[in-house]
C-alpha cells in the first residue's frame, strides 16, 4: 500500500446517529480500533427523535405475551414494498431484530412497552419496542459504549472522500474541527450518515416528490445532506430505492408537536389550495401515507378546515388520531387558543366567521369552498361518506362559527433510502451484483427493505433497522478483517 495516512483504524464510521453508534458499539466489542467522524458538534442526529423500534420474536415481546413471527415481518416487509424492498436485506432485518433489543438491553436501555403506532390502524403488527428516554437516551447510552470500548469520535469532522486501491475502500479523506485535511486509513469504511432529506437539491433530484420536495418541511437535524450517497457513488457504488422519504404532516412553520399541527393532522375536511376536497382524509391514522398525500398537492399544501365545535372537541374530548408521543392518542389539545394568537398573524392558520371569509383568507375561490363545505355537510347529515368513503364515525359537521383552517405540508424526518446494499450490508459495485471490499452502508444511507414508502404497519422499522444493521456490519466487517489477517 503506497498511500499514506495521518491515522489508521480498523474500522472508520461516518455519522454518529443510530446506526453509526451501534456500529461503534459492537465494533469496539469485537476488539476494532475505531474512529467515529460526525460533521455536527454533537451525536445522535435524528436517532435522538426515534420513539421506538422494531423487532419480531423479542423477548420484550415474549414477556407480554405478543406473538409477532419473523415470517410475519419478513411477509409485511415486503408486501408493503411491492416486492421492490430487496429480500436478502429484509431477511437479515427481521432475522436479527430481536438481537437489537437484547443488545441494547445490555447497555443499559429499558424497555416500557410494546406496541403499535395508530391504534385503530387495524393491520398494524405489534412491533415497536418503547424505550425509556426514547431514542435520545438509547443514544447517550450508545455514545458511552462505545466510547467506554475506545472508539474514538470527533465531532465537527466531515468526511468528503472515499480512497480505494486495487478496487478496495482503504479509508477516506475528511476535515477535521480546525479545517485541517486529512487521510485517515480503514480496513472498511462504515457510511452511516443519514441520508438526504436536508438537502433541498438530492430531494428534488431523488425523492419521488420532484419538485414538490423544495416545499417540504426539514424536521430533523441539519446534518444529512447525502455526504454518504455522493462518496459511494464517486466510488464505483450503486444506488437503488432513492426516492424514499419518511414524511409526517406538520402545520407549516410549526413542530410536530404542536397542538394546531396536532388539529391539522385529524381526519376532518381537508381541502386543496382551490378549496376542493381530494381525499379520504382517515389516511391521516397513518402519518406516512397522510403526508404522501400532502406533498404532492399544489405547492406541497392542503387546509385541514373545523369549526368552533369541533375546536371544542379537541380541546376536551382529545385527538381523535394519535401522532405517536407527538399528539398522543385522545391528547386534549389544549394550548390551540396560545398558538393561534401567533399562527393567525403568520398564516399558518385562518379564522374566520363565514366561509367566505375563511376562502379569502386561505387564497381559495369563495364559490369553491362553500360548495364542498356544503357538500361535506351532506354528507355528515346522511352519515355516509359517497364521495370518499371515510368511516362515519370521523365526520364532523362544519357549522358553528368560527370557523377555522389549518394551513399543512409535509415534512421530511429522513430519507430511507439510496445505497445498494447486500444482507451483510457491503456496498454493491455499479453495474454488478458483486459488494466494494471494505465498504458497507447502514441506516437510512442504506437501500433494501423499503419501496416508496415508509411502512407504518411495521412501526419502528428504520430506527430498528438502524440499530441492525449498524451492529451487522461491524461484525461482518470485522469477520472480513480477521480473515485478511489470517492470510
């Protein structure tokens, strides 16, 4: 080897999220000299948002009494991809999940509960694993496993290049916190660094949004702007299942924690930037798929529109459709009347007392919204939904002023998709079926058990998936490194 290296390692892991620290973790287990690089000044990335994880014959589930086979997941998986999501990927997920759980128990993390997202989302499987501390604290005890093994992570340090030799990655260069150059030297490089989804231009260049992608909403951290994907591809990788994105519907310029978001997000009437309705709106039970159905609306938009009575209803009753720990399910939404003082005046929401007005204030022809107003009407009286089928049970009329609108987009929480990976998670060269030696990708940098679309009916899949197949290619990579020694 003629190159020469400011630093050697075992193994280098770009990003320090969720499955970059699972990677370290397991790594320094194995007895890895390992090196953490993070471009922001702190880990965890969106791994610090995860609510809970994926896993199929658990011994949390066990203990409940919850049966969720391995066959099951695998079937779910895949079903929900269309048979896009790679199966060999798949199988190594939902075969090793379990082992995530006990893993991660081992270093410290509790597990409350076991459950689902949506609780009338009747095809959910009961997968998600509920942590104490959620993932921020799965994260602090991940940074400290592996830091108490020796790895050795340094913040405000961005990779940019991949280096290879003889077809093999060898290590990389980077910038450290000081702006210094360097060439660290790998026996394999672990991309973990998120994805896409805070780059306006991969989106609009990958995503299935096109366009539309300039109007979602970035909700997470501001780190992944598919540094990981551009290395691999500059090196020789594939890419497949780019246009992934896990969306949730937010109220525009707000958190998803909102209670005005939370009142956009139940299924009442939902309008189109003309005022028309488009949808069976008890889609918003599943976020992904109610987000999906936003972005790609006008401009990225639609208008959640209630009256003072239903306004009431929340604010005493409770939500009617659960955004995980966000907006939990039947939350009073009590802090709407605080908000909407500062939402009013940056049109985030309108309220009015005509629909008229309402129109106006919305940007939607007058004569529009009061006919589907009308027309929604209608059909709350007759309880029976004709025109798309929502359960009677979700229609609410719209009839005492004030009446209000709620002004919603989607926004990204990560791209799921984008490196070609095989079941031990070694990048796929471009135009083979053949892995890059020393090169792996995990996480949401890695393609392989998704189609379009996040699937909530597994919930918990990418953070479970994270977590997996971080740890999957440490051991494999280490399995690769002792073999080349023992040569």
């Amino acid at each position: 080897m003629n190159m020469q290296f400011d630093a050697e390692y075992d193994i280098v892991i770009v990003g320090a999220g969720a499955s970059g620290l699972s990677a370290a973790v397991e790594a320094v287990k194995n007895g890895s000299s390992v090196a953490v690089l993070e471009k922001l000044d702190s880990v965890g990335g969106r791994g610090q948002f995860v609510e809970g994880s994926t896993a199929f014959e658990s011994d949390e589930q066990k203990k409940r009494g919850i049966e969720v086979t391995r066959a099951q997941g695998f079937k779910a998986l895949m079903d929900e991809s269309q048979w896009r999501a790679n199966a060999e990927v798949v199988s190594a997920f939902v075969h090793n999940a379990a082992t995530t759980i006990r893993k991660l128990s081992d270093i410290g993390a509790v597990w409350e509960d076991v459950t689902i997202y949506a609780y009338e989302q009747e095809s959910e499987l009961k997968t998600m694993h509920w942590a104490e501390g959620e993932g921020a604290r799965i994260i602090e005890l991940m940074e400290k496993a592996a830091r108490d093994g020796g790895a050795e992570i340094y913040l405000n340090t961005a990779a940019s290049r991949l280096l290879t030799e003889d077809g093999r990655v060898v290590g990389l260069e980077a910038r450290d916190a000081d702006g210094q150059e360097l060439q660290l030297g790998a026996k394999a490089v672990i991309l973990a660094g998120g994805g896409y989804a805070s780059s306006p231009e991969m989106m609009e260049k990958h995503s299935w949004y096109g366009k539309n992608a300039r109007y979602l909403v970035d909700l997470g951290t501001p780190g992944n702007t598919g540094d990981g994907l551009n290395m691999a591809v500059a090196a020789g990788g594939a890419t497949a299942e780019t246009g992934s994105v896990l969306l949730m519907p937010v109220a525009k310029d707000k958190t998803i924690t909102s209670h005005v978001s939370g009142a956009g997000s139940q299924p009442y009437l939902w309008v189109n930037t003309s005022g028309r309705r488009f949808t069976d709106e008890v889609v918003a039970m599943n976020f992904s798929d109610a987000a999906n159905v936003i972005a790609q609306g006008d401009q990225g938009t639609s208008f959640t529109i209630f009256d003072e009575a239903t306004k009431k209803h929340l604010e005493t009753a409770g939500s009617d459709i659960g955004l995980g720990t966000f907006i939990p399910y039947h939350a009073q939404l009590d802090r709407m009347d605080a908000e909407l003082e500062q939402d009013l005046v940056t049109g985030t929401a309108a309220k009015a007392d005509t629909i008229e007005e309402l129109a106006a204030a919305i940007g939607a022809p007058p004569e529009t919204l009061v006919a589907t107003v009308d027309r929604y009407n209608q059909l709350v009286a007759a309880g029976a939904d004709d025109d798309f089928y929502k359960p009677a049970k979700y229609l609410r009329a719209i009839e005492r002023a004030p009446f209000y609108a709620v002004r919603m987009v989607a926004g990204t929480l990560v791209s799921v998709g984008g490196i070609k990976v095989n079941g031990n998670l070694q990048v796929i060269a471009e135009g083979t079926t053949d892995p890059i030696p020393g090169l792996y990708a995990v996480g949401a940098e890695a393609s392989g058990i998704y189609g379009d679309t996040y699937p909530l009916t597994v919930p918990g899949n990418i953070s479970g998936f994270s977590y997996t197949s971080g740890w999957l290619a440490a051991d494999h990579a280490a399995s690769q490194i002792a073999e080349s020694v023992a040569v």
